[in-house]
C-alpha cells in the first residue's frame, strides 16, 4: 500500500456522532444511570460527560510565548533569603516574589520589613534582567518606597524595572479581620508612578479567599470587587480609571481540579474585559497564579507534588502570565534546596514535555472548558453583584457577608470530605499510618484564627480521620 493509499484510508473512518459515542457508553454503564456521568462544581455549575466543539471561540490569553515561573522568596534571614534567590535564578527562575514578614500570603514567614533586609535579600542581583514581585506585610507604602530607594541608590532606570508592587490593603484586612484602608492610596501610586516606575501597584489578590475555603466563583467575585474598590479609592484622588486599570494585577490561586483551574483563570480574563467596557477604556490584564496553599499536605508530603504540578498546568493553559510553585514541604515550614528545586522543575517540565506555552489559549475550543469559562464568569460576576449591593468590597467584608458566604462553602467542602465524595491523596486515599502526627504539626505553625483563617490540607485529613473513626466505632457497635 502506498503511502497516499493509507491517507487515503484514514480519512474513510466514519465520523463519530454523539449517538455513536452514546450508545458506548451506556453500553461501559451496565445500568447505570447516564445522569451518573453528570458532576457539579461547588458553584453548582453542570459538567455533562460531552461537548461539542465550540467553534470560533475567542483567543482569551494575552500571554505571547512561555510564562515567567515565579520562586517565592520568604527566609526570614535576609542573607539565606538572598542565597535562595541566587540559586533559584541560576536554576533556571525569571522572577522572585518577595514576601514580607506580616504579608497574608506569608504563612508566618517573611523577610524582614527593612531597608536593610531588601538589600541584603537582593544583593548580587541584576534587577534589570527578572520580574519582581513584592508581597508586602501591613505597611505596604514603606515596602514600596524602600524598593524605590534601593532601585535609587544601584541608579537603575525604574522604567526599566518589572516590578510589581502588591499593594493590596482589602486582601491583608480581609485575612487579619481588620477594616480596610484605603485611603491615600492614589497618592502613593501617583508618587511610584511620577518616579518612572510602570508598575501595576496595587493587586487584587484572590489566594486570600481561596485559602479560606471560598470556589472559584467566590474568589472570582472578590477579586472584581476589590479592582472596582481601587478603582473608586484612585479616582477619589484625581487617577483616571484607564490609567488605574493599567496599574492593578490579579492573583488567582490554582487548585489540583484541572478543569475549573483552566476555566476560572480564563474566566478572570472576561471579567477584566468587560470591567474595562464598563470604565470606558482598555487595559491588558496581568495575571498572576500560584498553587494553592490549602491543598499542601504536611503528611506523606511528597503527594503534593502530583497536585502542584496538576495546578501549574492548569495556571499555564488558563493564561496565566506568571506561576508560582509551592515547594512539596510548604506545610511544614521553610523548604529546603531539594523542595525548592522540584518547585521551579515542575515549571520547566511542563514547558519542555507539553508545550502548552507555544499557544496563545490552550483551552480555546474546547466545548466542556468553554462552557465552565462562560458558567464561572456568570457565577463570579453574580459574586460580583452580591458584593457591591451589599455596599462594595470593604462593607461586605466589615458586615461579614462574605465571610459568612465563603464559610458555607468551606463547611460544605469538608462535608463532602467526611462522606467520602471527595478524594484527596494522602488523606482519603492512600494515607501514610508512618507520617507525623498532622494536628501537631499545623497547631505548631498556627497563626491567630482573625480575619479569613487559611483552610490547611491537615484540616480535611483531620475530618477524614474523624469520618473513619466514627465508622470504625459504628461497625464495633
């Protein structure tokens, strides 16, 4: 046969039909209702088992080529904090994220808030050639004007800096229980932007909220209602609403369920652009993800390096413009070289061994994620709407409705836990009887329970514990 014959051949298959692939697959049912193929996102979002293609769909991400991989950088000694930096980029980093001591996404470490510790962490390091993101404590003004001296006193050119400033007050109150500030900050922005630096300045920085136990929708809405509160804080103070677009970034935290990863990344996008309709202007969204935090196991830690790797793909597919990898041993304090190493080769795996950064929106077509992308941007803007009826961002966090919203899901997630609906390796699957004692280890770094405490993975294998052990006592009697 020759080889045009077997082109030939190939194209004489029949076309598959979803009466075809239906009758397959009640036949691989035996019985089984085929409702049992359907799921629900903890949004209540209907995934039926089949899509068709959705055809001349939009290109979502603005990401040209591959995504900057982020090293967070939180030693609370600034000279070991520099020696990790210096061995992140030598391995293969674009980016740190600085994370100050007091930061919500601190984890009850940081650097020091100091002058000092900025330059000790950054000392040898060529500001010019990575991305920079600070992730400040409670007094995030003196973060940024401390960058600026420090950028001042090396006479780099802030135009030519990539800095990101992580201004976010509703985020640090939302996780501390305090009422959020902001007043003034049209000046502080207006004060880095007149020294030449580009930014964005402020963020509006969804991990707060995901760690809590909020869905993707929840996170999705907060998210948009502390942009439009930033929005409202900087034209108070004389910022035009295009020219503040372009200073805020998002950062959305990535979970080990692929699809509405991919779905809820892409989703922000369509958020962002219909906030900029409704402003009246245009401005590129920067997006940024790192690996949940409340998904991070302390026993038999080496599982989580299935669920971060899982979430970077989907950061990296939903158009994320920079990724950050928890290392394996983030719950049981500082990593080590080893754990830190794996955390940005996750990164590099996944770009040499996929591909995913060769396209511009991986997911672009594909019927189940472009439904969940339409369905989760819906649902987020619903949040949205909830938020602002209830007076904006910093009222709905000071009323607690939020909080009360994000705690029913939190509450109906570790239900399922309990009845078993949701599997988590090395807590309702496969648990290791030879790991620590995981109460022990999250009582020993646990921060006071203000504001919107963090949901640890030792929390659901605490209630997985309780539900066997209940179980156990039940067969006894």
């Amino acid at each position: 046969m020759t080889a045009a014959s077997d082109r030939t051949s190939l194209n004489t298959f029949p076309p598959a039909s979803e009466e075809s692939w239906r009758g397959l697959a009640e036949k691989a049912l035996k019985g089984a209702p085929f409702d049992s193929l359907t799921t629900l996102t903890r949004d209540g979002i209907v995934i039926a088992p089949l899509h068709a293609r959705a055809k001349d769909a939009p290109v979502l991400a603005a990401r040209a080529g591959a995504w900057e991989i982020v090293q967070r950088i939180d030693h609370p000694n600034p000279e070991a904090a520099n020696r990790q930096a210096l061995a992140d980029l030598a391995g293969g980093a674009n980016g740190l994220a600085l994370v100050f001591q007091g930061a919500a996404s601190g984890a009850g470490f940081g650097l020091p808030a100091s002058q000092a510790g900025l330059e000790a962490a950054l000392s040898e390091i060529e500001l010019e050639a990575i991305s920079l993101r600070l992730e400040p404590g409670e007094d995030a003004g003196a973060a940024a004007r401390a960058m600026a001296a420090l950028a001042a006193k090396q006479g780099l050119q802030p135009g030519r800096l990539d800095i990101a400033f992580g201004i976010d007050p509703i985020g640090h109150a939302a996780r501390f229980g305090e009422e959020a500030d902001i007043a003034g900050l049209g000046g502080l922005f207006k004060e880095l932007a007149e020294a030449g630096f580009a930014g964005p300045f402020l963020t509006a920085d969804g991990r707060v909220y995901h760690g809590a136990g909020a869905s993707e929708a929840q996170e999705l809405g907060a998210v948009l209602a502390t942009v439009v509160a930033y929005l409202r804080a900087l034209e108070t103070d004389g910022v035009e609403p295009q020219r503040a677009l372009s200073g805020i970034s998002v950062t959305l935290a990535a979970g080990h369920d692929q699809f509405p990863t991919i779905a809820k990344f892409r989703a922000m996008r369509l958020l962002w652009r219909r906030l900029c309709e409704l402003c009246g202007g245009q401005a590129p969204l920067r997006l940024h993800g790192e690996t949940a935090r409340r998904m991070m196991m302390a026993a038999d830690a080496h599982t989580n390096l299935i669920r971060t790797t899982i979430a970077a793909f989907a950061a990296a597919a939903g158009g994320a413009d920079s990724v950050s990898v928890l290392p394996y041993s983030a719950a049981n304090g500082l990593a080590e070289a080893h754990a830190r190493r794996l955390a940005r080769n996750i990164q590099h795996l996944l770009m040499a061994e996929s591909g995913v950064h060769h396209l511009d929106d991986p997911a672009a077509g594909s019927g189940a994620v472009e439904a969940l992308t339409d369905a989760l941007a819906e649902k987020g803007w619903a949040e949205f709407q909830a938020i602002e009826k209830e007076g904006g961002m910093a009222a709905s966090l000071a009323c607690g409705a939020l909080a009360g919203r994000i705690e029913a899901m939190r509450e109906a997630m570790l239900h399922k836990v309990r009845a078993g609906e949701t599997p988590f390796v090395g807590a309702t699957i496969y648990p290791n009887p030879k790991a620590p004692d995981i109460a022990i280890l999250e009582a020993a770094r646990a921060e006071a329970a203000s504001g919107l405490a963090p949901l640890g993975a030792a929390e659901i294998a605490r209630e997985t514990e309780t539900a066997e052990t209940s179980a156990g006592e039940g067969a006894k009697a």
